[in-house]
C-alpha cells in the first residue's frame, strides 16, 4: 500500500494526515475501528516526536499491523 504525503505547512497538519492515512491502511486490513484509532495514535506521536519522517511512520505501523494481522489470521483471531 503507498500513501502520499502533501507538503503541508505545519508538522501537525501533516501529523494528521499520518494518523488518517494509518488510520484507513488498518481499517482496510481488517482490524477493529478501535485498534485503528490506537494504531494512528502511535504513529502519530512517532513522527510529532521527530523519530522518523511521516512517509516513515506510515510505512513502519503498516508493515506492523499487516505482520500482526498474518499472525492473527494464521491463528484463526480476529482483530
């Protein structure tokens, strides 16, 4: 899945833009609309707190739920 991120002029702006586009990748993968939530939370703290860049935050929470959604799905879970 790739995201495209605009070049906004305030790092919250674009820190929304990571949580919503984070946010749809785990809806669209399956999990629960809570666990979303939670997921674009995380991801939006990395990128506010300048641990990565926000296509890098998108990029480490997808890869993350999808590993975490084949494990669950390999073991007959629901998200």
């Amino acid at each position: 899945m790739s995201a495209v991120i605009l070049q906004f002029p305030t790092r919250r702006v674009r820190a929304a833009a990571v949580a919503q586009a984070v946010r749809l990748a785990a809806l669209r993968l399956g999990f629960h609309p809570h666990n979303a939530d939670f997921a674009a939370i995380i991801a939006r703290r990395d990128f506010l707190e300048g641990r990565c860049s926000a296509a890098r935050a998108i990029s480490d929470m997808v890869d993350a739920l999808s590993t975490a959604m084949r494990m669950m799905r390999a073991k007959g879970g629901a998200a």
